[in-house]
C-alpha cells in the first residue's frame, strides 16, 4: 500500500496544495492503492516539502519524482498512448504551470491580504494558539523570499495577474473542446492541469485569476468532467 503524506484536505478540495492533489490524481487516474496521511508533518519530508510518499520502504519526495517512481515501478498506465512530440507538449505545459502560473497563485494566497487569511484558516488552523500566531506569518515571509527569488515577486500586482491571466487563456486554447489536454484519452497531464485549474476555480479566494478562470466555460466543464470521473466519493 502507497502511504501519501500531504496537507489536510480544504476548501472542499482533495487538497488545496495542487501539488499534493496531483499526487492523489494520478494515484486514482493509475488505479494504483493508497491511503492519505493528512496534516503529515512537513519537517519528516525527504525534501522538507509537501507531498511525499511511502512505498516498500522507500521515501520519495517532490511531487514530479513521486510520479517518475510511480510510472518506474508500476509502468506507465496514463501515457503509453502519447508520441514524443506530445510527451514534449505536455511537458512543457507543465512547466508553464508549475514554474510561471503557480507563483501568481501563491501571490493570491500568500500575498495578498484577503487570500491570504483563508489560507492561514485552511492549513494551520489545527495548531496549537502559540504556533497558529507565529507558523503562517514566517511561511509567508518565506514564500516572499522565494518569489524574489524566483523573479515573480520583482513584478507589481498587476504585472503579476497580467502575467497569470496570460497562462491560464492560454490552458483554455489549448483545452479547447477536447475532453482532455491531450486529446480524447486521459495522460498524466491531466492530473496536473486539474489540480491547478480546481486550485483556481474552486477555492474562496477572489483574484483576477479566478475572474479570468470563469471566463472559459471548457476549463469548468473539464474540472466537472475530471472530479466525476476521479473523485466522485471525494469531497467535491
């Protein structure tokens, strides 16, 4: 049994860290047997990060190497279809998310005043008083190191959801009217873009983001189509 540590489901999500529901996704799209370990302890992560996973033995973290040893040991059930262009096509997408969309999310959750009070209730309610007042604001003086860093955090508010709005037109053209991202099968991909776009659609934090996300119908239908078919005895 794959034992998946990760943070507490929220906001009627899986997880409200796309990283962790991705994990879960494509544990359900694989048929592969898991159990959640929820409100794990970030600090006994192999790479200090959430999610991470147990399996014969073996502590794998980060939630693209989780995958990688998932397709290693138990083969590749979601993209034996794909040529090598569109496993290129998907790769990249994913970068798009994961390394430009992901960091306009964070600023709406971490940065920003409003989203960020509802991120401190979703994921460190649970803690003692004394932790619940100091954990969230050093993660969020963290997260804005890292947006420095990253270069994201260099840019205004508005050069920041120009930027994010950007990626998030651009996952609705290439969504398009197909059921999936790659077409009408679902690939791995699918358990990334659906944990980003339900990240966006489906959590109480307003942005420009979330404005820009209920402009395209097909990514709602998508998310619609993807919890029915993954998630239908989950929370949402």
């Amino acid at each position: 049994m794959i034992n998946l540590y990760q943070f507490k489901p929220a906001f009627g999500l899986p997880n409200a860290s796309p990283f962790c529901m991705k994990v879960e996704t494509y544990l359900r799209m694989a048929g592969l047997p898991y159990e959640c370990v929820n409100g794990a302890d970030v600090r006994k992560a192999p790479k200090g990060k959430l999610p991470y996973i147990e399996d014969a033995g073996q502590r794998i973290g980060d939630s693209g190497f989780i995958i990688d040893y998932l397709v290693q040991t138990y083969g590749d059930k979601l993209d034996e279809y794909l040529s090598e262009n569109q496993r290129a096509q998907a790769l990249a997408i994913r970068r798009m998310i994961e390394e430009n969309l992901y960091w306009a999310a964070i600023y709406t959750r971490w940065i920003e005043d409003a989203g960020f009070a509802l991120t401190r209730e979703a994921f460190f309610d649970d803690m003692p008083p004394l932790l619940k007042q100091l954990v969230p604001h050093l993660a969020r003086r963290a997260l804005r190191r890292e947006m420095m860093g990253h270069g994201m955090g260099r840019h205004s508010r508005d050069e920041i959801y120009a930027i994010g709005c950007r990626d998030i037109t651009a996952l609705s053209r290439l969504l398009g009217g197909q059921r999936y991202f790659m077409g009408e099968q679902p690939s791995s991909l699918d358990a990334i873009t659906y944990a980003f776009i339900a990240n966006l659609l489906w959590v109480p934090v307003l942005s420009p983001l979330l404005d820009e996300a209920k402009k395209h119908p097909n990514l709602e239908a998508y998310c619609q189509r993807m919890k029915t078919r993954y998630f239908a005895t989950a929370t949402i």
